[in-house]
C-alpha cells in the first residue's frame, strides 16, 4: 500500500501543509512536529514522489555532474563527497561522464539539461577557449568544477592551481635540485596555471626551465600512469636528463617513477618526483609519492553549498572558489 502526505498527517492529527513543510525542510515549523512527522515517516517507511513534487515545486531535486573520467580518484572522490552533502537535503546527484571526449561531453551536458536538473556541474575536457555549446545557451545555473572558461560569467570551484606549480618548484628548488622538469596536460586551464607558477617560482629560484624539459600530452585523467611512463621516457632520452620532475596529477607520476625505476635510477637520490592530487595510495607506492593536496572532499562540500544556494534561487552574482593548496612531503623527493 502506498503511503501518502493525508495518512501521516491524519495519523499526527496535522495538517498536509505541516508534513509538506517538514518534508521540504521549511523552518517555519516546530522542533517537536518535525521530530514526530520525520519519526511516523521512518516508520511508515514513506518515500516522496519526486515527480509530484517536481512538478507542484518546478524543481526536480536533481543536480547533473559531468567528469572526464568517473575512474579517475579526483573526480571520484569528489563526487562522493558532493552526493553527501546534497543526500543531506534531500538532492540526487546523477553522473555522466564524457570519456574525455568533446563530443560525448557535449550530449551528456545536453541529456542532463533536457531532464531538466536544477544545477549543472561540469569539468570539463575541452580547452579553456572552447567552452562547450550547450552551456552558453543554457538558463539552468551552472558551476564549472576544476576546469573553467575565463569568458563564461559562469561559478567556479576549484584549486589555486597556480599555486600548486609554486608549491612544487619551492620544493623541488628548496631541496637542491637544478634540472627541473614538467610533464603536463594541454589546453585545459588546471594543465596552464600549474605550468604558468611553476616557471615564476622556478624564475624566482634562478633556475632555467629549459623547453626540452617541458613534455606535454592529452587524456591525462583516462590514462595518466600510461602517459607519465612515456613522458617520463621521454626526458630521461635527453643528453641531460632532469633531476626533478613535477607531474600534472599523481596518476602520471606514478608512471614517470616507473619509467624512471627501469632504467635504473634511485628515487630520490638520482631524480625526485612531485605529484598533484595526493590520492589516498601515495603512502603505500614503493616508493611513497610527494604530492600537492587538492583537497577534493573539501571541493565537494564547497560544490555543494553553492548548488544549494542555486537550486533555490538564491545564488546571485557567479562566484569563483578557490581551495588553497598544500604540499605532502614523502619520501619521492626526501629521503
């Protein structure tokens, strides 16, 4: 039998506006109603219609996530603790992945627009001058999530990735290395701001980041280890090779390391490595991985707060969000 709003009501003797109320969270209701109505709910073990109240509401209480790469820890993790948070209020998070695939990625926006969710967040695999067409033509609020496009007066949340390439080239200068390298992504704007402050702290340090040493390639969150390994393969071909590399994400350094363990060389007495993300693995590679923290359940709980205020209405003005970065230093760069 299906439980309705008028049998709890008639059950507490209230009103269908109160359990409406409740339902919807309203706080213009007492603590003891709300506790008796959220306990007869649990008992009667009730479930919303959800397209009922979409339609009396005009909202669907759902919010849409595109990623690159739903494998991809970053984005996981992320999602976890963004689906968290909105579960609390009584949001769905529905997933779509793009498979690093511009043209995927623009359908997927397109389904999760035409289903009509509240909020749309979207990171997404396209260079920042190439914003995807269906999120210029959109009225649906959205939130660009660690990747952004300079000319959308769009919300953003992310990382001060300029910041995570400054960490890194302090680091890698402050413990005495000269032959700095970086293997990065292209076109997407985490892949530029990193390079952009790892060459201003590397030029703060007198230290000359030469073009060889810079080695750049696409899919980095699809197949990051694979790409780092032959990046990695790479720079050790130079007549010089590096003492130091800095890595987009921690999945391609582990692949640099490995390039690095085959041909011979120590870790970190003959080349140090600097990763991004610090995955919840690093501690337990062969040799633990130094890394810059992102802070991707942080960045899910901020997400999370912003979709609430946009789901209602009340978002106002874009805003930018930046989580403020911080170095994890294990043995891939000291001993």
């Amino acid at each position: 039998m299906v439980v309705r709003l008028k049998d709890i009501a008639r059950d507490l003797g209230v009103s269908t506006v109160t359990v409406s109320k409740v339902l919807r969270g309203r706080t213009d209701i007492g603590q003891k109603t709300r506790e008796r109505v959220l306990k007869r709910m649990n008992e009667l073990n009730y479930q919303p219609n959800m397209l009922a109240r979409a339609l009396a509401g005009g909202r669907s209480y759902a919010v849409g996530l595109v990623v690159p790469d739903l494998v991809h820890p970053f984005f996981g993790e992320f999602a976890r603790s963004l689906a968290g948070a909105l579960r609390s209020e009584g949001l769905v998070l529905v997933l779509a992945s793009s498979e690093e695939d511009p043209d995927i990625e623009e359908q997927e926006i397109q389904t999760l627009l035409t289903r009509g969710v509240d909020v749309l967040l979207v990171a997404s695999c396209r260079p920042a001058t190439q914003p995807p067409k269906a999120l210029t033509e959109t009225t649906t609020p959205v939130v660009l999530i660690d990747r952004h496009f300079p000319k959308l007066p769009m919300d953003f949340v992310g990382t001060n990735d300029l910041m995570v390439g400054e960490l890194a080239a302090r680091h890698l200068a402050g413990i005495g290395r000269k032959r700095i390298a970086h293997i990065g992504g292209r076109g997407i704007s985490p892949t530029a701001d990193r390079l952009k402050g790892f060459q201003r702290a590397l030029a703060a340090a007198g230290i000359e980041l030469p073009k060889p040493y810079v080695v750049t390639r696409d899919r980095f969150e699809e197949s990051g280890d694979a790409t780092g390994y032959h990046a990695m393969q790479e720079l050790l071909s130079l007549r010089e090779p590096p003492d130091a590399v800095f890595c987009y994400n921690d999945l391609s350094a582990i692949g640099a390391m490995d390039a690095a363990m085959q041909a011979g060389l120590r870790i970190p007495q003959d080349i140090a490595f600097i990763g991004c993300g610090n995955l919840r693995y690093a501690d337990y590679l062969r040799v633990p991985l130094t890394s810059v923290d992102q802070s991707s359940h942080r960045l899910g709980d901020m997400a999370a707060k912003r979709v609430l205020d946009l789901s209602t209405g009340a978002g106002g003005a874009p805003q930018t969000l930046r989580l403020e970065p911080r170095l994890i230093v294990r043995k891939s760069t000291v001993a």
